[in-house]
C-alpha cells in the first residue's frame, strides 16, 4: 500500500484548532472557541468534501448503488450522527521490542477524533495513521513521548471516509522493559448540517467526474463500434473464403483417396508382371 504525508491528502486528516493552554477560561471566551471550532470544523469538511473523489473501485464496479452510498453518507437517523463512540482502556501492556495497534474504523466523514494517551513510569512510542483504498496518511508522526510525565492529547477532523485510523504504541526499541498504556479515544459524528452540505458537495463532485467518465466512455464506445463492424465484415469475408476452402479439401481429399487405392493396384500389378516376366507363365511350364 502506497504512503503519503498530510501534506499530500490534505482532506484526510486535519487537525482541529484547540486552546491555549495558558488561556484563562471564561465563558466569554469558551463561547469563542466553541465557535472557532465549529466553523474550522465546517470550513474542512467542506473543503474535504469538495475534493471528493470516488475510489477507483466504486468507479470500475458495475453496481451503481457502492458509489451513491458513499457520495450519501450516514443517515440522518442513524447512530452514526447521533452520540459519540469511545474507545479506552487501561495499563494495557505492551512488550519489549513490539508493538500494540489499536485500530478504529471510520464511516462517516467529518467526524471528529480525540485522543488522550499515557503511559506508567518510562516513555512509549506513539503515531497515528489513516489508511484508505488510495494508500496510508500519516495523522502523527510516530515518535518517542514522554507520556509518563503528561498525558499526549490530540484532535483532528476525518474527512475522508471510508478509513481505518491505526493508534500505535511502539515499544520496539526497548529492549529490556515492557511498557503499560493507558488510552482514550473519542470520534464525535459529524453534525446534521455538515451531513447535509457535505452530501451536496460530494454529489456535485461526483457527478462532474461520472459525467466526464461517461464523455469518454462514449467516444471509446463509438470507437469500439466501428472496430466491431470492420472485424465483422472481415470475418464474415474470411468464413466465406473458409467455407470455399473447405470444398476445395473436400474434393481434394476424395481425390487423393481414389489415387491411394489406384496406387495400390498398379503397384500389385507392377509386381505381379515383373515375377510373370522373370519366372514366366505356369501353363508355360507345364507345356514344357
């Protein structure tokens, strides 16, 4: 599977704007960022779904439905949207020289993930990626955190969907201690109205690529049309000429099988006069 950067599919993963931590908390201010949030939140989704491009497999499938599932999304009734979805637990080991991978698939695009990781007495190595049918995003870049001193925390937007998000505790470079993890992870749905507007943006996505597709599909198609015709002109010409040759082996085969048995007679008449000529008659013989 091929790997890319953030950089290089920006509408996977983005980061989620978060407070300063030397920022005095006021309700004022609280407002504010809930706002900030918000519209980053909206303004990524947006940009995310205004990328959108279908998978090469939804394209190559002969079933329409794969496609309009995803450019649709959740349903506005599921649970998808509905209530968050936590994924924690606790001093779980992680042996020395391995690692422990804790995946969580992502089905509805514009979901929000939190993540909170500690580890117990010594350092741990953390990274996070997405990976998708087009290849593998790097969420976090693995590295060596002191989450024994502070918790590591993060949050990030999911913009495209379908994907599976891989939280990795590394603890491959140790060789002598096994490490205890402790983790939290939060996806939040997406909300109503960026459902909505994202299904818009995605349709309108869609629909110029499948009608750019169909464009070419029909000059290949009349292409392939006019090539079907000439190929079976050519072969009807040639079963024509088969069918001629045939006859002609026909004829010939009779032939050669008449001058077979011809053969053969002179042949047996060829010996049978040569042996008169050398030994003579037998009512010669007799006369004698």
């Amino acid at each position: 599977m091929a790997k890319e950067t953030a950089e290089d599919a920006p509408a996977q993963a983005q980061d989620v704007p978060t407070p300063n931590d030397g920022a005095e908390r006021t309700e004022s201010n609280g407002r504010d960022y809930v706002e900030l949030e918000a519209k980053a939140i909206s303004q990524a989704m947006a940009s995310a779904d205004a990328s959108y491009v279908p998978s090469p497999s939804l394209l190559a499938s002969e079933d329409p439905e794969p496609l309009l599932s995803q450019v649709d999304g959740p349903s506005l009734t599921s649970d998808l949207i509905k209530t968050p979805s936590v994924y924690q637990a606790k001093s779980v080991p992680v042996a020395l020289r391995a690692k422990f991978d804790v995946p969580i698939h992502i089905t509805a695009g514009g979901s929000v993930v939190e993540y909170e990781i500690s580890s117990e007495l010594y350092d741990i190595g953390f990274g996070v990626t997405a990976e998708r049918e087009e290849g593998v995003t790097t969420v976090k870049e693995s590295a060596r955190v002191d989450a024994h001193l502070e918790p590591v925390s993060g949050k990030f937007l999911v913009g495209s969907v379908p994907c599976a998000l891989i939280f990795s505790f590394d603890n491959e470079y140790s060789w002598f201690r096994e490490k205890k993890v402790t983790y939290k992870i939060t996806v939040t749905p997406p909300k109503t109205e960026n459902v909505i507007k994202g299904r818009r943006l995605r349709a309108k996505k869609a629909l110029e690529i499948v009608t750019k597709d169909r464009e070419e599909m029909e000059e290949r198609y009349e292409t392939a049309a006019t090539k079907l015709t000439e190929l079976e002109l050519e072969v009807e010409k040639m079963e024509k000429e088969l069918a001629e040759k045939k006859k002609s082996l026909d004829v010939v085969t009779k032939e050669e099988s008449w001058l077979e048995k011809r053969r053969e007679v002179r042949d047996k008449q060829i010996k049978m006069l040569n042996q008169r000529l050398k030994n003579g008659w037998e009512d010669e013989n007799l006369e004698a």
